[in-house]
C-alpha cells in the first residue's frame, strides 16, 4: 500500500466531523488511516468515500482510551502505508449532566476517550514523526474546554486537558520539527448534536452572531490549514472555529 503520498491518521472518523477531515485532508493528498471503536463494517462507507478521492485509505477499529491498542493499531498503520506524518485526534464522547448527578463512570468515560485517548495517540505516533523529523498533530478540543459549559464537567475538563496537552507537546516537540495545535469548534451539526432538544439548539443558535451552524467542513477546512505547509510556523495554539461564539 505505501507510496509516495504522506500518510494522515483521523480518529473518530468513520462520521461526523472525522470524516469531514479524512476527506478534506484526502483531497490535499493525503493517505488516510480511518479510527474508530465502531465495527470495521461501519466504517466501511467512509473508506469508500475516502477512496473516491483517489488516494489510499484503510479502516482499523480501535478504543482511543486502550494504551495497548492503539500502540498496536500504530505499529500497524505505520507498516501498511511506511509512515506517519499527520495525527488528528478526533475522536470524542458526551456524558452531559449536572455535576450534582455525574457519575464516576461518567467523569471517567468522556476523560478515558477525550483526553487520555489523544495522550495514547500523540504517544504512539510521535517517535514514527520523530523518525521522519517531521509531523503535524491537530486536536480537537471545544469552546467548552475554554468557557466551561453547566453539565459538561467532564467533557470540558477532557477539553481544557486537550489544551494542555497541546501547549506542553508544542514546547517539547519544537525541535523535532513537530506542530502541535488545537481547534476549538463551537456548534457544528453531526450525530453528537443531534442529541441535542430543539430548545438547546435554539438557544446556542441565539449565542452565534455568523447566524449558522458550523458544518464539519468548517473544522476540517482549518485541520487542512494547520496540516499544510502555509501553517509551518503555527505551533501551540487554539484556533476557535465557532461563527464568532467565543471572541
Ligand atoms: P460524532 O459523535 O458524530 O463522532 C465521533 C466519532 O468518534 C464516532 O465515529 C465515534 O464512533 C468515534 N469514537 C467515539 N468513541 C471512540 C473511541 N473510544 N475510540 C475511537 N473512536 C471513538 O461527534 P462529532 O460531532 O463529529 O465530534 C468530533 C469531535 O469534535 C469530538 O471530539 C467532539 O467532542 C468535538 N466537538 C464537536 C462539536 C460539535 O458541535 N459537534 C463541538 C466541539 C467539539
């Protein structure tokens, strides 16, 4: 499978805003390695579509929050396509509720994937970058992980984590020619919102003063952005994606 092409890693991209990048990034010309925790058969589609756009792509099914798996499913993204040059961790979970009644699986659940899963997978990756003397690594955080959000104890602590995570790798990577940044979405439309009652909709839509709702393409237009050569000297920061929600 390996060629010429430079490999790019999306998690949580067999839908959604995932693979709104994975194509994005296909369309620049970028192989596409497809994570996700859903069966291989639901993210069949995506690869297809990824495919279409004339570049190489492959499914693997793997838990972002298991250590051990994604070293493993590294190991073999790295041997399929001889490389590793972006990673975009994307993959996220939602456990809403009132700290009042957040459970301790609940807290665990959304920091296990969100936050600990993009740690498992900057770790896996970045000595195959460093390997190369090169790499990108995009993280999606929010605009709750800068805001704080009722309810969302948990979900804005793994995206404030994220943050983090993505200033300290930014320094400590600086040298080995690696970028780190971070985007911060603010309402997009994807199956995570759809969750979402008509009423709460509204009254995000109220807080958005472009008047629209972000579409996936949105975000992974401004992935796309920092993979590219034109954001060679952007490391470190949080691009906030929102219509203007957070200023
Ligand atoms: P989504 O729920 O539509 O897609 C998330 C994908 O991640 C799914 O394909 C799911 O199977 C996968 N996934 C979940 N847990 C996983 C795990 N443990 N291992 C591997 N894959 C896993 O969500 P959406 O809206 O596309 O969100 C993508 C990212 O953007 C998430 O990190 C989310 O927190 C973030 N985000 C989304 C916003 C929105 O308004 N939709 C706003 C701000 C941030």
């Amino acid at each position: 499978m390996a060629d010429e092409r430079k490999t790019a890693i999306v998690t949580g991209a067999s839908r959604g805003i995932g693979l709104a990048i994975a194509k994005r990034l296909a369309k620049s010309g970028y192989n596409i390695a497809i994570v996700d925790a859903c069966p291989l058969e639901n993210s069949k589609n995506a690869e297809d579509e990824v495919k279409a756009l004339g570049v190489d792509a492959k499914a693997y099914q793997c838990n972002v929050a298991d250590f051990a798996a994604v070293e493993q499913t590294v190991k073999q993204i790295n041997d399929d396509f001889g490389g590793i040059y972006i990673l975009v961790n994307n993959a996220g979970i939602t456990r809403d509720g009132l700290l009042l009644k957040m459970t301790e699986e609940n807290f665990d659940a959304v920091i296990s994937v969100n936050l600990k899963g993009t740690f498992n997978f900057i770790k896996h990756t970045t000595p195959f970058m460093m390997k190369k003397k090169e790499g990108r690594v995009v993280s999606i955080s929010s605009i709750v992980g800068i805001e704080g959000q009722a309810g969302q104890v948990n979900y804005s602590a793994s995206k404030a984590g994220i943050i983090g995570i993505t200033k300290s790798c930014a320094r400590e990577y600086a040298s080995r020619n690696i970028t780190f940044n971070a985007i911060a979405p603010g309402f997009v439309k994807t199956p995570m919102t759809d969750a979402l009652t008509d009423k709460q909709k509204e009254a995000i839509f109220e807080l958005i003063p472009l008047k629209r709702y972000g579409e996936p393409e949105d975000i992974a237009n401004v992935v796309n952005f920092l993979c590219s050569d034109d954001a060679s000297y952007i490391t470190g920061q949080v691009l906030s994606v929102d219509g203007g929600m957070h200023m």
